[in-house]
C-alpha cells in the first residue's frame, strides 16, 4: 500500500476522533495537510465544508482520509485519492491487532 507520505498532499475530510489521530499521525510525515470540516475547530486550522470548497479540497489533495460515516458512493471521481486511517496505520505496525471497524455497534460491542 502506500506508505510515502512524504511531501504529499494530505486532506483529512471530518475532524471528529478518526480525524484527529490521523492528523497527528501523518503530520509526522508531511508538511501539507488540510482538514475539511462542518464547524470550526478553535485549537487548529480548518477549511469549512461548504460544496465549493468540498470539490477545491477533493481537487488539490493526493490523498484524502474521509471520516467513517461520510457517503463517498457522489464522488467516484475521486475515489482513487480515498484511504482509511487503517491503509496508513497497519503497514507500520507489527504486532497483532485486533479491530473493531464500520458506523455503527462499535460502542456497544467493545463495552
């Protein structure tokens, strides 16, 4: 898979927990990262989701990490830029994991 983040174009679509770890996961790796998002987020710098800018963000990005739950099934065009944060995170991890993955039950099923 992919694993040279180096000098790519990061774009993190939804800034909830998902988005976060990946943020400071990849900062490690680049310096370009780009957060797409319905609210403002006072401890960082965010772009505001609104259509025009959703499709500059799809456009400038070389990757971008949707946050589970959004809908990609309108934007195909793109979907060669869609990773999730398991495509960026199992590569360098070499111990067993054990992952609990998808919208909804996770919660329920890890309590």
């Amino acid at each position: 898979m992919i694993m040279n983040l180096k000098n790519k174009k990061i774009g993190i679509w939804g800034f909830g927990i998902v988005g976060a770890s990946v943020f400071n996961y990849v900062k490690n790796f680049t310096n370009y990262v780009q957060i797409l998002d319905k609210k403002e987020h006072p401890e960082i710098e965010v772009i505001i989701q609104t259509p025009e800018s959703l499709e500059k963000f799809l456009e400038e990005n070389d990757y971008i990490i949707p946050s589970p739950g959004i809908p990609l099934h309108n934007y195909k065009n793109y979907q060669h830029k869609f990773l999730c944060e398991l495509d960026l995170f199992i590569p360098n991890y070499q111990n067993s994991i054990i992952a609990v993955t998808g919208t909804a039950g996770k919660t329920t099923i890890t309590t």
